[in-house]
C-alpha cells in the first residue's frame, strides 16, 4: 500500500514531470532498474562494498543515559558511523553500480551544503570514474570544507552562477548536462526525490538501515518490530530506510522530524507538510512550500541537509494517509537535543538527525516503549554550527 504503483506513484504522488529531452534517460533507468539492482550479482557487488567499504552493519545501540533521562528504551541506529559520516553513502554506491551496469562512463550530480556531492565523490573515487558536482556559487563559498574534500577526491566542482546560485539553480545546471549526455552519463540523485524511478532507487539502496534494524532488534528485544522509529526528513531518504521494512506494520509507529528552523510562522522554516501544498518539484508530484501563485518558497533550517522546501513522494504520500506522523522541530528544540546527546552518551549527532532526537522532548513515551532514533550522520561537519549557536537565547 505504501510503495510505489508500476506508474510511479504513491497514492496521487510521484510520477515523471520532466522536459521531453530527459525522457529517453529517465526511460531507460526506469525500463533497467529493477532487473538489474534485484540480480544476484548486483547484490553481491553491494553487499560487500556496504560490508567492507561502509564498514555495515551500522549498530543498534542501545541508549542508557537518554533512556533513563528519557524514562523509556532508546536504540539509537548509528548511520554516523558509516564511511564518510551519515547515510549518504549506502544511496551513492548503489547507483554508481547500477550505473556501471548500464555503461554508463561519468557521473554528475548537485549538491547544497556538500554532503551528497561528497558521498557521490566517494564512490565515484572508488569506482575511478569522472564525477562533475553543480554546486551553487553562493554554496561554494559557505561549504569549503566539503568543496575542497570533493576536489581531493578528484572531482570536478562547477559553479551555478544563475538565479540565487544556490541549489535549485545547481540542480539546472545538472539536468542541462544530463540532457546533452544521455548516452555516456548518469545523474546520481541524492534523497528519495525526483522523478521515477529515483525515489524508489533510493529508498530501495538506504532499506539497509530497516533490514538491518529488524534482525538486531530482535537479537536486543526479542522482537523485529519496535514500538516507534523516529526520523528527520529533508528530502527523506534516512527515513525512509529506517521506515522501509516497517511500512506494512502499523504495530510501528512512524514519526517524522521536519526542520521548523526559526519557528512555522517566522517565515524562516522547512516544516514542509505543515506550509506546503501539493505541486510539482524536481520532476514529481509532492508537497512543497509554494506562494498562492506557485513560486517556490525559499526554505530555511540550520541543519543544512533539511533546508529543502519539499519532500519526497513517498513522505507525501505517508502524510496524506497518516501512516506517519510529522512533528516538527525548531533550531534551537535540535540543538539542544544534539548537546544533551553529546553529554549524556559522548555521540555528537548532526544537526539533522539532533532534530530526530528532539522529538523525546515532544512526545511522551511509556517505559516499555522501545523508540529506535535514526542517527542519520555525525556532527563533525557541524561543530562551528554548534559552537556559535547560542543556548541561552
Ligand atoms: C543529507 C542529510 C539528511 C537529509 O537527507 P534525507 O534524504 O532526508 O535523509 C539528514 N541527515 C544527514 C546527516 C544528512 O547528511
């Protein structure tokens, strides 16, 4: 009920709203995808890299000090640990396989703050094939850490000096070079967004975190199933690995963390589903932050991996059926959840997934509840965030 009809929706979201010249490249992934990500030598390849180059399966890791702060049973799942710090990776290296396979011989992708370009740097590091990151020159200049790891890596950085030069004008610039590439290039996405099938793909490559999630709760539990799985959305696609598996339980409760940023009514927010209205975004049909007359609201967070002003199909999709439910968490709610889990269990989270945790702050939970919070990244990125914020506001 929950994934995605042979059309390529959710309910009355998703879909392929694309140009006519992307058709043929959309076509192809779509006509190839499944045939080749569900063959045994695919998953082999996959499964390994996951295993030694990842460093999979990522631990469940039971949270005493937040438990008892929390007065009911914390796992957190600790995608931080993974190579390269967050979850990215598990989506970049599935695709860059899938593309291998497809023969295709280079890889371009977008990227905001850095962090997708860098896990697509990565893998295409690995993979030793050309990689092209569009990139916002307004982003170019706020994320010099991660341009500079990427061009380490080997990868070229274009500037998107159009529009805001931030990254919907980046995201241009990549379906520009898509379009006069098709035959030799392959668009590496990073969330569950865009037009079918990518979000399926995505969803598909992060359902590690779920399938893994199921056997090692049992092994702590006694059980596969927990009583709620918690998890911050910018487009979506850490959550929708750790709601992957659990999609037809209802037994489990889903819950979203939306980036609120200064507040819903400030006018400074990311809190999609609670602004936003059914539109079309990126090449598909979803909820997004839009003025009466259709123009795309600039979002805003602190956590830069949130500040996307729609989410994926499928996160539309789980709203409008209330399969999970969305909360939405403000700055200052995420940053001090992100310092008392730094305190209370020596793991500093990212400013993203610190809006996950917030939400034990929200809501009440009984004390045999079991509560799995995606840890979807590390907070090294985000120390300066973190030490120019101020708490006592
Ligand atoms: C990019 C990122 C996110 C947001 O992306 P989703 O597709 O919503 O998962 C969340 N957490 C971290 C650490 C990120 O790097």
């Amino acid at each position: 009920m929950y994934q995605v009809d042979e059309k390529g929706f959710y309910g009355q979201f998703g879909g392929a709203y694309i140009p006519e010249m992307l058709y043929p490249n959309v076509e192809e992934l779509r006509q190839q995808y499944l045939k080749i990500i569900e063959s045994e030598s695919f998953k082999q390849e996959f499964d390994l890299l996951l295993k030694d180059y990842v460093g999979r399966p990522s631990p469940l890791y039971f949270a005493s000090r937040l438990s008892h702060h929390y007065q009911t049973q914390i796992y957190l799942k600790r995608e931080d640990l993974n190579h390269t710090g967050a979850h990215k990776i598990n989506n970049t290296l599935g695709q860059i396989i899938l593309a291998k396979r497809l023969g295709k011989k280079r890889i371009i992708a977008e990227t905001g703050a850095g962090q997708h370009g860098v896990a697509t740097a990565t893998a295409c590091a690995l993979m030793g094939m050309p990689c092209i990151v569009y990139m916002g020159a307004v982003d170019i200049d706020r994320q010099k850490p991660n341009v500079e790891r990427m061009r380490l890596l080997g990868a070229e950085v274009v500037p998107a000096t159009s529009g805001s030069q931030t990254l919907k004008d980046a995201t241009n610039e990549a379906m520009r070079h898509w379009i006069n590439n098709p035959e030799d290039t392959h668009y590496i996405i990073g969330s569950v967004v865009g037009p079918h099938p990518f979000p399926d793909m995505v969803a598909r490559f992060q359902s590690v975190i779920s399938l893994e999630m199921k056997q090692q709760l049992l092994e702590k539990t006694g059980s596969e199933d927990p009583n709620y799985i918690i998890a911050c959305v910018g487009g979506g696609s850490n959550a929708m690995g750790a709601f992957y598996h659990y999609l037809d339980r209802p037994q489990v409760n889903l819950i979203v963390a939306e980036a609120a940023g200064l507040g819903l009514k400030s006018g400074e927010s990311a809190a999609t589903t609670h602004l936003g209205k059914p539109g079309i975004l990126h090449g598909s049909k979803t909820i997004l932050m839009q003025t009466n007359d259709g123009q795309v609201v600039e979002p805003y967070s602190i956590s830069a991996g949130l500040d996307y002003p729609g989410i994926g199909p499928v996160h539309a999709h789980l709203f409008e059926t209330a399969r999970a439910d969305f909360n939405y968490i403000t700055d200052k709610e995420a940053m001090i959840a992100g310092r008392l889990c730094s305190q209370l269990e020596g793991i500093i989270p990212a400013v993203e997934s610190a809006h996950a945790l917030a939400v034990l702050d929200q809501r009440k939970f009984e004390s045999s509840d079991v509560v799995v919070i995606n840890l979807s990244g590390r907070g090294d990125k985000d120390m300066r965030t973190y030490m120019n914020y101020n708490f006592d506001d």
